[in-house]
C-alpha cells in the first residue's frame, strides 16, 4: 500500500469505487503511521484485491482466540503455540526469496506454496521454518529483534508468513513498509515489545502465549516462566482483524459506490 504520495501525483484513473482510510495505531513510530487516504481504484484492480480472502489454517499446537464488545468491536486476541526465534535485520528476501514473486496470493494452490516457502531464505544456522513437505510451519509466532522486514518491499512477505500459518511476530522494530504492508494484508499482527530485546529471552521452540488488549499487551514464555510486556497494537488491530485494508473499507462502508 502506497501511503506517502505527492499530491499532484493522485490522479486516478476513471472507476466504479472509491475509499478514504485514516488510521493511527500506537504501535508504529510517527514516520509510520498511515496518513489519510484518499483514492479511486479501477473497478478491475480492486476485483482483484477484493477476492483475496485466503483461510488460514492454524497447525495443531498453536491456537487463538478473542472477545468482543457489543457491536462486533474486537478487544481481546489470544495467540498461543511455539515460537521462532529471529536476529535483527531479516529482510523481504530472506522471508520470501525474490524468485517466488511470481506466485499470486489470491490463487489458493499458490497462496499455499508461498507458506511452504516461508522464510526458505534464512542462512543456513537457523532451523527450517516449515519442514520439507509440508504445508504449514510448526510455529505459530515469530520474535525477531530490530527492523525486522527490511529490504525490498514486497506484499508477498508478510502474505507468506501468514499462509504458513503465522499469527503474529513480536519484534523489537520493524521496516516501515513490512509494517504498512502487514497491516493492509491483514495477514499477520505485527507486535512490537516493550522491554527490549525478546529475541536473546526466548528460544526457538519455547511454547508461549500472546495476549492482544486494547491499551496494553503481553507474551508470556511458558518455558521460561517469563512474562514480556508489548506496546499496543492499537488501531491498527481492527484493519488485520477485519483482514486488510479492503475488508475493513468494506466493513465500515470506507469503499461506496462513485456519483457519477
């Protein structure tokens, strides 16, 4: 998702549907947060997003649950299984290799091949993400240290991570624009932490829980009996939950019909 643009550079070709978003979220840092936007997609563009609703399907260790108020408005998320342990600085490439871009998420054969590629470019020192033949990563949560995402940027990324099964990544920072772009996906929830670095806390294969609430959050390590605060995922939490920007377009009536 695009979210700096020149003024003059917003000239929309002609279109059947149009849509304004403006949210803040606590989470990311002020060069990050999504400013308002207004623009007018081509009728057969946005077809093409609005198909995208790929199922995830959770593997058996890992869980997830919620509450909600009155009115359907999402409060608390619950996310429970093992983790995957990352350093800082694993780039677009290194999640989903260049290569691979030609896969189309809103195919279901090729939004599952992209999960079983997930991560398929990480050095040779860390464990396989998914194992071979397999569909779906044993890993449910992914804790990463700083500016986790960076490099190119690729919607294919955070995409692939959520088709493995990935329900959240809790780094110490994350790239701008995996940021941007896992939010608009709705794929995963990008959590930041609160106490530094979560990465040298935890290892690979600890069982843990994250708790999303509405002004706060935690990671508890049941392995280590640890618990770990996170920041609030804030108002960004409702866009992933209604799954991406689109969904949540459509679920606020954001995307209405243009006047002609």
């Amino acid at each position: 998702m695009t979210t700096t643009m020149a003024s003059k550079a917003l000239q929309p070709p002609p279109c059947a549907f149009s849509f304004s978003f403006a949210p803040t979220h606590r989470l990311a840092p002020p060069s990050a947060r999504l400013p308002l936007l207004r623009y007018s997609w081509p009728s057969s563009s946005l077809s093409r997003r609005c198909n995208h609703s790929p199922t995830l399907t959770l593997h058996a260790t890992s869980s997830s649950s919620s509450s909600t108020l009155e009115g359907g408005e999402a409060v608390e998320k619950v996310f429970h299984g093992e983790c995957f342990v990352l350093d800082d600085n694993i780039d677009t490439d290194q999640i989903i290799p260049a290569e691979y871009l030609t896969l189309v998420p809103s195919n279901p054969e090729e939004y599952a091949k992209l999960g079983s590629l997930a991560l398929v470019g990480l050095p040779s020192r860390y464990p396989s993400f998914v194992a071979p033949g397999q569909p779906l990563s044993r890993y449910a949560i992914i804790i990463a240290g700083a500016n986790f995402g960076c490099g190119s940027s690729r919607e294919h990324a955070p995409v692939a991570l959520g088709a493995s099964g990935v329900k959240a990544v809790v780094a110490e920072s994350y790239a701008r624009i995996f940021f941007r772009n896992s939010v608009a996906t709705g794929e995963i929830y990008p959590l930041e932490s609160a106490e530094g670095r979560l990465c040298k806390e935890c290892r690979t294969g600890d069982l843990v829980t994250v708790e999303m609430e509405k002004e706060r959050g935690r990671l508890t390590n049941h392995t280590t009996g640890k618990e770990h605060k996170l920041k609030p995922i804030g108002d960004a939490g409702p866009v992933i939950e209604a799954g991406g920007i689109f969904a949540y377009a459509r679920k606020t009536g954001m995307i209405v019909a243009a006047t002609m």
